[in-house]
C-alpha cells in the first residue's frame, strides 16, 4: 500500500478523504480498501458526511469508493458533500454560527439517526451527525444544525429565544418551532429518503414569521446570534 495515497481527516463536519490524483484507479481502490480496514474499530457503525479532495471522480467511481469505504469499515456515510459548491461553505458557516462561543461546555455534537418516537433535548446548540426521521423529535434551548434530512420535528429555542435557528442539508420537516413560533410543512405524504436531493435550508424568525430560506451570505446575515 502507498501510505501517502490515501488520507483520512475528521472535522466538525465529518470525515474528509484525500486521495492520491495521479495513481490508477483500482490501485487506490485497494488502498482506501487497506487504510479503512487499518482503522475499521475506529469507524464501525459511525455515522458521517464524507468529502473528497485531491481527485475528480466520476459519479461511477465516486460510488465505487463510498462502497469500498463502507465495506472495509461499517461506517454510515449520510452524504458525500462537493466542497466546491457553494452552498456547501455556506452550510459550514452555519455550523460554525451555531457553534460560535459555545464551543466548551454549550456546543454539542450527536452522531446517529434519530427515528420515530425517539426525542433528543438538550439545554445547548447541537449538531446532529444523522437524519432526523419522521416521528422523531429535536429540542433545544439554542440552535439545531442537521447533517443530514430533518423529515421530523425540530425546535429551536426553547426557553424562548427567537435568535436561534435551524438548518439542515435536507429540509423536509413535518413541523419547525423556534420560540414561540412554529411552521408545519405542507407534504402531505411520506417521501422516500432517497428521492431527496441535498439543498441546504434554514429556517429562522424575521419580522414575526418563520422563514425557510436555502442558505446564503444574505440568509446568514440576517441571523441575530
């Protein structure tokens, strides 16, 4: 195995894989199948977003790595993020705005999938690194950022603080509360996960309403945190 073909990054925003740009295809194949393995007890049933640098891959290898990843180690890849899009930086920054002078004891991180008739509470802004399925519930005294699909219920705010907001890569919710506002989707029928395209939202109070809004320099300027 070439050790410096493949390398393995975690941050705040999950997993980042740099890859060798110049190495034939299937020899990297078998060294992010060999450096997975090396760190499989590290990385079984994670959950994480994934982004790739160093190499442009075709969605055809890009599947072909996410499967050798997956299949060397157990770990749950939530999405591949393109860290070229525009959108995606501006979802870093709301993390980071969330997160901002909380990062001790008030900013929180939980990894998993919350499912039907599972409530997770807590009294600081949180990252979730997983979905939010319908029937599940986020409460929270500051801010929630989902890295992953909110097709449950969010609520911001708690205590009754209308600075605070909600974002997620997926923004399908049955029903969105920050303070002593709340928005209810109109969907009316339940959606496959996989028919969902990743089009980071947030939703915030401006002006006595709840706006969902795709995330933006304007949208985040018009955050009060």
């Amino acid at each position: 195995m070439n050790i410096h073909s493949v390398i393995i990054k975690c941050n705040k925003y999950g997993l980042i894989v740099i890859l060798d740009k110049d190495l034939p295809f299937e020899e990297l194949l078998k060294d992010i199948e060999d450096k997975f393995k090396e760190s499989a007890k590290f990385f079984k049933n994670a959950k994480m977003a994934m982004t790739i640098r160093g190499r442009v891959l075709s969605q055809s290898e890009e599947k072909q790595v996410v499967e050798t990843i997956v299949n060397s180690c157990g770990l749950h890849i939530l999405c591949v993020i393109d860290e070229d899009q525009k959108e995606e930086m501006l979802f870093h920054q709301a993390v980071d705005k969330a997160m901002e002078a909380k990062e001790t004891e008030d900013g929180w991180f939980y990894r998993g999938t919350l499912r039907a008739g599972q409530v997770l509470e807590t009294e600081h802004s949180i990252v979730i690194i997983g979905d939010v399925n319908p029937g599940a519930n986020v409460v929270s005294k500051g801010n929630i950022v989902i890295l992953g699909s909110l097709r449950g219920t969010a609520y911001a705010g708690a205590t009754g603080d209308r600075s605070c907001f909600v974002a997620a890569l997926v923004m399908k919710p049955i029903q969105v509360k920050i303070a002593d506002k709340m928005a209810r989707s109109a969907i009316t029928k339940r959606v496959d996960i996989a028919e969902y395209k990743m089009d980071p939202k947030i939703a915030y109070v401006k002006e006595d309403h709840i706006y969902v809004k795709p995330i933006s320099q304007e949208t985040l300027g018009e955050l009060s945190v």
